[in-house]
C-alpha cells in the first residue's frame, strides 16, 4: 500500500512538472518579439499615446485596459514601463490631490526621498478651443540600494480617471536605463 502511495505521489509531482514546464515554452511562443524601432502606442478610450523604444516588449496588459507592463529585452536589465488607471468619482477632488501629492513628493527631496519633482498638466486645442487634458505631477525617486528607482508620472484626466504611469529599473542599472525611461515618460501626451 505504502509503495502504491509513494507511486501515485510521484506520478502526481511529475505530471505538474510537465505541465508547468508545458504551460512556461506556451508562453514563451506566443511573447512578441521586441520590435528592431521604436513603437508608438494610442489608448483611445482615455486619449493618450506613449513610444516604447526598440528593443522593449510588452510582458502582460493591454495598451486600451486599465494596466500595461513593457520592458527592455533582454530581461535581466529589469528596465520597465507601465501604466495602472483607476476610474474616481466624478466628485473626487483631484486638484486638491494633485497639489497634496506634489507638494508631498517636493518635500521628499529634502530627505534625499526624491531627485526631483513638478507639476505636469497636458492641455491641447480641441474642436479650436484650448482644454486642460490632464492635471498631474512628476518625480524621479532617488533610489536605494537593491531597491528600484522609478520615474513616476501620475495624472488624473477630464473624466477623473487616475493614471499611475512609471518608468522603473532595478537601482543598480537606472542610470543605464534612464535615457530610455526618460524618453517614455517625456512621450506620454494626451488629447486626440
């Protein structure tokens, strides 16, 4: 009896190895290969597009959901882009947010928290009149060792959904990384 449970067991571990092992090389097939030039991505639905540079892929998300993850191949760079919206009530006091949340993150550059940061609205023609796209704000985080440093763009829009959008490496490799994570971040524009 005993032998009969141990060769089950056994027989139970190996079948998921395999099916592990199967569902990882599925996987790898159907990841895109990064492209060779730089990629511009447009979600409609929130008006807004960014450039990938060449070279990164998209790891999981979709450019028109609430959340997207690119990064830089190879992987062990652990240069990385994403973005993650959430929907706010329409009452929601964003501006007041904003200014609490930038105020916050200046504040943090005395405490050697934060390299930098300022405001960062988008505003366009629209129709031929001049709109205020997006209100937000900008930082670039300082780092700490065997941590990440992120460059962080964070924006309400017209309709009060939240965009967190941040450029990240592992802190040994930002400086490495960062022309290209300050080249996304400096992409992002909003309108149509």
């Amino acid at each position: 009896m005993k032998n009969k449970l141990a060769f089950l067991v056994v027989i139970a571990l190996a079948s998921n190895f395999f099916l592990v092992e199967a569902t990882a090389k599925a996987k790898n097939k159907t990841k895109a290969a990064a492209p060779s030039e730089p990629v511009t991505y447009q979600n409609k639905s929130r008006h807004y597009s960014f450039t990938i540079p060449e070279g990164w892929a998209k790891q999981s998300g979709e450019v028109d959901s609430d959340s997207v993850l690119f990064m830089a191949q190879p992987l062990s760079k652990t240069c990385s882009f994403q973005i993650n919206m959430t929907r706010m009530q329409l009452d929601f006091p964003a501006e007041v947010s904003v200014a609490a949340s930038l105020d916050s993150a200046t504040k943090d550059i005395a405490i050697d928290k934060n390299i930098s940061a300022k405001r960062r609205d988008e505003s366009g023609l629209e129709n031929g009149k001049q709109v205020q796209f997006t209100r937000g704000w900008e930082l670039t985080e300082k780092g700490q060792k065997g941590g990440h440093q992120r460059i962080i763009y964070q924006a309400y829009d017209r309709e009060n959904y939240y965009l967190n959008m941040m450029a990240a490496a592992e802190t040994e490799h930002f400086e490495e990384c960062r022309p290209a994570l300050e080249k996304i971040i400096t992409s992002i524009k909003f309108g149509d």
